[in-house]
C-alpha cells in the first residue's frame, strides 16, 4: 500500500465522521431550537 491509498482512506474516513456528526447533531440542534 502507498502512501496515496493511506491519504485517501484517511480522507474518507474524516469526511465520513464529520458527515455523520453533522447528520446526527444537526438533527439534534433543529429539533431544540
């Protein structure tokens, strides 16, 4: 494995995990606001 396929999953996986987060507590945020 290179060096390209550790950024790119890297880069997944925070993306994937930020997505999430913002999926979840924004969901959170509308509904108590």
């Amino acid at each position: 494995m290179n060096s390209i396929d550790i950024v790119s999953i890297v880069t997944v996986a925070f993306l994937g995990s930020i997505g999430h987060c913002i999926g979840m507590c924004g969901g959170i945020i509308v509904a108590y606001s």
